[in-house]
C-alpha cells in the first residue's frame, strides 16, 4: 500500500509529484493501438482457414516446381508413395515379424468379435483380410493393425438387433451389418473430407476412459453366455438384466464348459499380465489366443467334448470373401436404423482409429492427419461393405502388439492380410471343432484391458468434474444403454463449457509489491489493494450469455468494496480498473454491457478504466465507441500498472490544487 | 538447458552478464504461488453460490438483529412494505396521473391483443385488472405497465391454433388459452424459485432485436384481415401465405374499412412520431388510441356504417373477471400442447418484463432481481388463468408511457386497474360500435415499435456475427414460424460459443521495446520478436474440445518459426513460452496437452515454459505434475518479462562459457 505512486516509474527518480503523470505519459505510458484494419473477406478466410483447415495441408506446396507439386500432391493422398520408394530389406523383416505377430491375434480376436456382432464368425475373417490391405494404400500411421474392434461390433450387433433377429432372419441381418458399415464409411469418409474432424474432439478423454470401461463390462457379460454354456441367453445387454437372466437360468450352466472356460481366461490373463509386466514378452500375450485356439481345437477333437454339452463354432466356409455390393440396403424400412447405426459405430470407431494413430505416432515423432485418416479409415470401410467385411478401424491392442513387434510401415498390415488369406484358403476346417468358451475367454481378456483404472484415478485426483463425467458415461453404459450413456456424458461435457461461459470468474487484482505487478489479491497473498482503485479482470469472452451476470457481478464488487471498513477509513474508491487481458472475445451484448456499466459508474462518481483490450475486442469497442466515451486516452491502459500509476499522480495533483 | 540450477536462488547484485539471471533472481523474479487450499466441499459451494446465487440475496441480512431480519424477509418477499410506508400524497398524484395515462391505452390494447390471440375481446380487458394488482404487491420495478403484449398474445393464439379452431370450438379454445397461462405463470414462478433466471440470457439481445422485427411483420400482416375487411382470412402466418392470400382475395377488400383504417392509422402514426420527437408530449400517443376508439365509434354509431361493411366488436358482457379455475386442462389430449404454449410464451412474455423492468430500473438507478421479478410475473399468471385473465407480462409500450408520465410507484398499476375495473363495470356498452379496423390500426401502431433499425445497424457495425444471428433469427420468425425462428438464433448464438472454444485463438507475443511488456505482434508493430524465443498466448479455457487443435496449432508455430528465414540466421530457437493469462480454466485433457507439448518440443531440444498460470489451474497443474516437469522452478515464472530476462541470461551464461 505504498500510497507514492512512483514506484510504478522503475526508471526515473526524485521527480515532483504534480508533474507525475505528464512525465510518465511522455516516457512510459504505452498506447493501446487498434488492430490492424483487415476486411471482412480476409477476417472471414482466415476464421474459416483456422476452423477447417487449422494444419493448413497446403504449406508444403509453396514454393515448389510444378512436378514436385504433382508428387507431393500424389504423396498426400496415397502416403504409400512416400515410404514406398525407401522400402529396404531391413524393414521387411520387422513388418513380416510383427505382421505374422499380430495376424495370430487378428484371427481369432476376429472370429471373436464377429460373434459379439452377432455376425457369422466367418465375417470376422473376411474383414480382416481386405480393409489392412486399403489402409496400407491409404492411411499415415505406421503402426496401426487394422481390423473388427469389440466396442464397434457391440454396438452393432445391440443396435441392429433391436429391428432383426440375428437367430432367425440372420441374412437380412447380415445385410443391414454390411449397409451400417457402408453408411459408417461414408459417414467417416465425408468428415474427413468436409474437414470436420474436430467433431470426434467433442469426446473428452474423461468421457472415453468411461465409456470404454462401461463397454467393457457389458461386452464382458455378454461373454457368460459363452463362458457358462447357457444357451438360453437374454437380448439385453444392461448389467441388471443380463445378471438376473444368468441367476435364474442356473440350470443351462454347464460344468464342462465352466472348466474350460475358467482355465483358459487364467492361462490368458496370465500371458497378458506377463507381457505387460515385461514388454518385451509382447509375444506372450501376442501367441496366447491362438495357442488356446488351437489347444482348445484340440482337446476338443481328442475328448469329442462337443458331445458333452460344449457348443463349437461349427463349420466355416473355405475361400476369400464374396462380393456383397448386392447386399447393400438404400431403402426399405430398416434404413432410419441403418444410418443411425452407422453414424455412431463410424463416430465411435472413428474415434478410436484416430486415438490410436495419434498416441503410436507421438511415441515415434511423425504426424498423422486427422481429416486424411477419417478419409482413409472411411473408404476402408465403404470398400469394406461391398467385400462382405463389417465396420473396422485401428484396434488399440492389435496396434500396441504391432508396435512392440517392431513394425516399421503399413506393410506389417499387408502381412497379417496374407497370412489371413491363406487361412481363409486353407485352415477353415481346422477351426470347426474350436470351442465358443475359448472365444468368450479371448474377447474377457482383450476389452478388460480397456477398464483403465489408473487413467481414471489421475482424472479424480486433477478434475472432479471430469471424474463425475466419466462416471456419467461409465454408469450410463452399464445401467441405460451404450449410446445412451455416451449421450449423457458428451451432453454433460457441453454443460460444463456452457456454465463457465455463462457464469465466468471475476477476480480482484491487487499489486505485488516493489513491482507493477498485478495478480488475484485470492491466490497471491503478498498482492495488495491500492487505495481508491478496485482492479477487476474478468476471465472469459463478453457475450449475450453471460453479460447480464457480469452486470450484477461488478456492481457487487462495488458494493462489497465501498462497504468494507478498512477500505473507508483511507480513501472512497475513484477508480474501477477492468483487466480485459483475458476477454478473448466480445460480442454487442458485452459492448453494451461496458456502456451500462460506465453508466452506473458515473451516477456513483466512478470512473471505470479499460487495460489491455485484445485486437478483436479493442476493434468492436472502435467501432462502437463513436462518441468516444469508452475509449478516452485517459481511461484506456495498456497494462494495470501505467493505469493505476497515471490515475493516482492525477488524484495527487487533484487534492494537492484543492488544498 | 542451463546445466547450473542455482540461477534460481542465488542472491546477488552484480552487473556482469554471466550471474546476470542471478541480479534478477534476486531483485525480481517472483514465483508463481499455489492459490490457497480449499476443500472440495467450499469450492462446490463457491461454485453453486456463483451460479445459482450471484446476487446474494441474503447478504443484506448479515450482521442484522432478529426482528430486523424478518422486517427485511418480509419486504424481500412483498416489496410493497418497502416503499409503502412512506408513501406521500405528492407520489400519488403523480401516480394517478400515469395510472390513468396507461388505462387510457390499456383499454384498446387489451381488446386489441385479445383478439390477435384469437380470445374474445373481453378477455384482454380482463387481464388489464387482476394481473396489475398483483404485481403492485409483488414486484419490484416502479416502471412496470403490466397486462397483455402483443408477441406473447401472437404466439399463443397461434401455437394453440394448430391443435383447436378457435372460431369453431371458442369455449375450448379459451379453456386452452388460461390453461396455458397456467402453465406459464408455474414454469416462470419455478424459474424464479430454482434460481435458474439465467436461462433467458441466452435469448442474446441480437436474437430479440430480429426476433421482435420479424413478429411485428407477422403481426402486421395479420391485421391485414381487419384493415382491408377481408372476411375469409388464411389461417397460416408465415408472410408467403398471408400475402398470396390476400392478393387473392381482392374481392372481399371494402374500400369503406380501408379508408377508415387509412385514416386512424395515420392518425395515430402522427401521434406517435409526434411523442418521439417531443418526449414531453408523450400524452399525445399515449391517448391517441383511445381518442381513436372513441371517435370511431362515434362514427359508426352516427352513420350506421356497420351496415356497409365495416365490421365492429359487438356486445361484450359487462362486469368483473369471472372465476376460471374450473376451466383449466390438467389431462387430456391437448396437454402437451398446453405445456408447450406456456412454455414458450412464459419464456417469451418473461424475458420480456425482465427486460424492460431493467432498461427502467438502469435509468432511475435502482435494482431489479431477476429471480425475483420471475416469481412476481409468475404468481401474477398463475392467479391470472384463475380469474380469466391470459399471460401478461410487462409491456414495453406501455411501460415506457408510465415512465414518462411520471409513475413513482407500482401504485400507477393499481390506478390503472382500477379505472379497467370502472370501464368493464359500466362501459362496456359503449364498446359494442367499435369497428375492428381501429383495433387492427391500434396493433400495428404499436408493433411498429419493436421494428429498431437503429439498434439492427449498430449490430451490424460492432459485429457482424451477431448480425447474421438476428437476420436468421428475423427471415426464420417471417418465413418459417415464429417458434422456429427463435430455436434457429438461439441454436446458431450457442454454436457461436461452442466454435470460439474449440477454435481458440492462439497469438505470438512480442517485447514493446523498452519495457517489460508483452503484446500481440500482429496488433501491436512495435513489438519485436526475442531472439530464440517463441513467446504464444492462449486466449481461451484449455480443454477436451479445443486440446487436439491446440496441439497441432502450437507445434505448427514453432515450424513456421523455425523455417522463418531471418530467424535463422539470429539464434535457432530455444524456448517457447506459453502465457497462460488468459487460460481461464483447464480439464484433464488440457493438462494432458501441456504434458505431450513438453514431450514433442524435448525431442526437438527445445524447452516448453509456462507463464502466470491462474488459481484454478496452477491448482491443477500442481494435483497432475507428480515428476515436478511442468512446474519445475525454471519453467514456471510469473510474467513473461521475468521469464525473458533469466532465461536469455542463461543462454547466455552458457554461450560465454562455451567460448
């Protein structure tokens, strides 16, 4: 509270104290400038440049000869070319490597996964052998491994099930699955290239960590079915029904089934648990599902267990995938439920393509494209539909295996796409007698990865309204229905960028002594209040939602101030400084909001004072401010502490003249 | 970077350039402080009080004795008791002068509003006498005219028009309308009570602006029917409809009622330019509507004119409101269009009151409660559908002739009802010749008051994105619907919102030579750039929605400075600073970003530093960064002055010593 105000002129010393403020307006006092003028047509591109074209993809064309451009341009929609011509031995190695490595996961996690899409296993198959081969053509990360993903096929199979019965009218069912994935691809196809692919950003990590967890648990349950042998297994797939389902069919629960199932999930969960203790045991939990597949085959076959109650997947045709462009539904009645399906299957495998692609190629240092993967990823899955292949996209574990294994490029794709084939070709019969418990116990194993416990223990430790997010889309999954619970969390995140717009902080500066620093007299407990001045900055954009609140707010900030005793016993307030550093934006309402509040201010004898508006608001406060009452030179500052040092040198010299 | 830690904590004076970060440590560099601990219990508390509280109501109670604490309780809930005891003869002379200056254009309005409702005319009357004594009591605006207003009546009528013909089924049609009211009045009264008056905030005043234009067209158009006699009338509002309509039915124009329609509407025009040129004369508008009927009437009378065409009122019953709680709908087929009626025309009709008590309370200087005044207009409906009064609401009109007639207190309401309740008792007669197209005339006379052509090109000039909003918000009400209208600006004035945050704007800074001052390069040309610095602000909360593009956006600043040519040749880069001043708030996702940045710019040897985090946000940056790398005492400073100034210095150090 040093109440001689020079101590704000750092440079100059021992000057009288009238001529303050003329001394510091000459040396010191720094005019807040207007912007730059630019156009509405340039305001206008350069708003919508940062909106959809924020990696501005073009920047590497500039300044090249025409030939160079035609190659980058042919780099940048098949990134194939730029690693292509590079491509050495070295790196075959480590592609077949890993790509051998992680086809032992794609089939069976794809038999798996076509079966909790209520698919005929087969499908699983199929759509691991084309979309690896078009994302290797198309897509820009190296490590993702491509193919059926548990949360997508859940969706699918629960959504679709809801018109069809995947029992009785199983083609038809087959047939909207292929039309969900061609909508899904369009779908995922048309965000990328209408550059909207900010809209997958709208699911919050702490949403994803919920949801995932809530998926998991159901995809899980529905494994009971499989795990416990019952063949009369409820069609819902709520946590509440489906355990009451399961206690009160104790009589379908077969102990054979149980044994087996119960020993390979310990055989499975102990590979997984090695493999992440030591990750370069990768290949542990990489070979574990086909060694159960096949020692489980065997047994089987030895025992002729399927006769003892244990159910078999039953035979699978041999030969590539059949075309399916036939198959595709653009009409009828179910095509409301096909659109929708594929909406949320592509947004929701969308995202975790993209998560994916990101988090590998963050590790390694390269960038991935968001808009050019949607494009990729959705073309996959349109040339998907039409080769008999259900809804794919980078699976978080496949990737983490491929990675660990070493793979260098997307070659590593096109290996595990040819090891599929030649199982497509050859080594269908074999899987006739592998059991559906294996299969249960491989998909438990795969999505309880996905329940990250420790993600969700930093979130309640950094943010409790993240956490009660993550528990909305946790609980709603579980307890309403997948999308429904994703719905409700989405909608919550929204809430809580909507409230703090509407109801923003507004914090009281005060100077940190021996500086002309001013921070929020709350946080910084040396700061303290200068007499005569209330400091406000508010830390929000002005708009229509949240002017009205601001109003009430600053007039009660006056009020508190003029009430409290110490303030009036030294000096009434003269000046209320408004820090607008943080008011990114301002729209009429918060320009109106300004003009009232200055109006209030005088009836009170107060004299509001602007510091440091940004070029947009200093621009709308111009051409607002014709008379120019709001923008006087001597109520407009570029920093607190010229203000506040100005201000009380023309207080001095007020009440030394009247004395 | 700097291998020697200490230049952190040393203390010491010397000029020399080697310990010069030393001298500043010691003289000014300020650590960021931790904003003091609070439980999570207080912070949910401050929050909700914020939100759900930010006026205080309760603080005028603090420190008060007990029986003074009821006194003030019972003023909080009936204001009367504030001003009441005080009141002078000298107030109610000026009272009863305003009283009558409002009855006098009540009495026409409210007959007129009735039938743009599609009620019978006694109706409006009816809600000029209950509704204005209760508000007396309850209110807290002295300004305030309460009774029926024209946008609310419009959309009633023509909400509940879609569902029941209000001239085939009159009698269900007006059980319909006060069970709206009902409705209303409780949605309005549960706004106020659960403290979420917020809500119409976010009707921007952008959105009114076009929004009332484009409802006094569409009520414009509507009197059409009685300003050129047309008898068979469309029953659609859209302004293609009404027109075509009208040029088709030019048969049924009667040239008697438009030269009677011609001439009161300029009569009343002139009255009313004439009271906006000379506020004083603002008697001349305000009686013109009476002066109107009453002539008219005459005319009618004398010339027997009804019998050429002109279509008058007719009988309406004389004496008070009679009880209507026994017409109310609480079940039944229309009950959901019930809701939806009050719905929207409570909202409407309240924002509309607060609105206006606001604009008035700002001129007199004194305070109006939001939440407050919701309960008052709420109640007011509420007892209003019992005694066959439709929703009311304060009216702009008639508010503004109030103020300048004089009114002090709510008495001018009692005033006017009471002079209503003598014209329902004893004139009603008298109404009986009153043609229609006086009343047509008397509507669009006041409707084209709410067209502001003024406030739209303001809009325009400040900024053009509000703009667009009231254009949208003004073609949807004329040529789509009146509800959708508003939906559509609301919709695009919250996108708004949502794109400035998942786009925030990130700025390179720049030193003002000189001083310690840092500002936006492209704002302010003065500003230099600091050789191997990259100084960027983020102006906007970090979090899930705008983290991805945040990312990419701060790692393509740092290419681009990198390829920058004359950056080059100076100093390779070494630093990017992010001034997190504006950073308002931040979720897990945010604080994740800061973590990857600080990865990515590692492996390109450069090191990320932060600057002044703010309370909430140094507090959760503290709860993530476990490793102390994000908040270690060398990249963590209070401004970015200080921040320039010991890390060049270490630079420095380091290149001396290096030679």
């Amino acid at each position: 509270m040093d109440p001689n105000p020079s101590h704000n002129t750092g440079k100059t010393t021992g000057l009288d104290p009238q001529s303050h403020c003329m001394e510091i307006t000459a040396m010191e006092v720094h005019r807040v400038a207007a912007p730059p003028a630019r156009t509405m047509a340039q305001k206008l591109g350069s708003r919508l440049k940062e909106t959809f074209f924020p990696d501005d993809p073009l920047r590497q064309f500039k300044g090249q000869p025409t030939r160079k451009r035609w190659i980058l341009a042919a780099q940048y929609v098949f990134p194939i070319l730029q690693w292509g011509p590079n491509y050495s031995l070295k790196l075959f190695k480590s592609d077949v490597v890993s790509g051998l490595t992680i086809a032992s996961l794609a089939i069976p996690q794809g038999i798996s996964y076509a079966k909790l899409a209520n698919l005929p296993p087969i499908v699983g198959l199929y759509s691991s052998f084309v979309p690896p081969l078009v994302y290797a053509i198309l897509g820009s990360s190296r490590d993702l491994a491509v193919g059926p993903v548990s949360i997508a096929s859940l969706i699918m199979g629960s959504m679709l099930r809801q018109e069809v019965s995947p029992t009785k009218d199983q083609l038809l069912f087959l047939q909207l699955a292929l039309s969900s994935t061609f909508f899904a691809g369009l779908f995922q196809a048309s965000l990328g290239l209408l550059r909207l692919g900010f809209i997958i950003d709208f699911l919050s990590k702490a949403t994803l960590i919920g949801f995932m967890a809530g998926a998991a648990i159901i995809v899980s349950l529905q494994q009971l079915k499989s795990l416990l042998g019952i063949a009369h297994f409820t069609k819902q797939m709520g946590l509440v029904p489906v355990l009451s389902s399961v206690f009160h069919q104790t009589n379908e629960w077969s102990w054979q089934t149980i044994l087996m199932g119960v020993c390979f999930l310990v055989l499975l969960l102990v590979a997984r648990h090695v493999s992440m203790r030591r990750p370069k045991l990768f290949w542990v939990s990489a070979g574990a599902p086909l060694v159960s597949v096949i020692l489980s085959t065997l047994l089987i076959f030895a025992f002729k267990a399927q006769r003892h109650g244990i159910s078999v997947i039953g035979k699978l045709p041999e030969g590539l995938n059949p075309p399916s462009w036939n198959m595709l539904h653009f009409h009828g009645s179910h095509l409301g439920l096909v659109m929708k399906t594929g909406l949320i299957t592509g947004i929701i495998s969308l995202t975790e393509g993209i998560a994916v692609g990101r988090t590998f190629a963050a590790l390694k240092n390269y960038q991935v494209d968001g808009n050019k993967e949607m494009i990729a990823i959705g073309l996959m899955n349109i040339v998907g539909s039409s080769t008999s292949c259900y809804v794919t996209t980078g699976a978080f574990s496949r990737s983490a295996v491929n990675h660990n294994a070493g793979a260098k490029t997307a070659v590593s794709n096109v290996v595990m796409s040819v090891t599929v084939m030649v199982a497509l070709l050859f080594l269908m019969p074999l899987f006739q007698y592998t059991p559906n418990v294996v299969l249960g116990a491989i998909i438990v194993t795969a999505v309880i990865g996905l329940i990250d416990i420790p993600a969700a223990y930093a979130i309640w430790k950094i943010d409790r309204f993240d956490f009660v997010v993550m528990l909305c889309a946790f609980l709603g999954v579980i307890f309403i229905s997948v999308q429904d619970g994703l719905a409700i969390a989405v909608g919550i995140s929204l809430l809580k960028i909507l409230m703090q717009i509407t109801r923003p902080k507004t914090v009281i500066l005060g100077n940190i002594p021996g500086t002309d620093i001013y921070r929020n007299l709350h946080h910084y407990e040396e700061a303290m209040r200068v007499p005569g001045f209330l400091i406000l900055s508010v830390e929000a954009p002005i708009n229509f939602a949240n002017a009205t609140y601001l109003n009430e707010r600053i007039l009660r900030w006056i009020e508190d101030h003029e009430m409290e005793e110490d303030v009036k016993k030294r000096s009434s307030l003269r000046f209320v400084i408004l820090d607008l550093s943080a008011v990114s934006a301002i729209d009429t309402s918060g320009v109106s909001l300004l003009k009232d509040l200055r109006k209030a201010m005088e009836k009170k004898g107060i004299e509001l004072v602007l510091v440091n508006p940004l070029g947009e608001v200093m621009e709308k406060l111009k051409r607002a401010d014709e008379g120019q009452d709001l923008l006087r030179p001597d109520n407009l500052y570029l920093t607190v502490g010229e203000a506040v040092a100005c201000l009380s040198s023309s207080i001095k010299a007020q009440s030394t003249s009247h004395v």
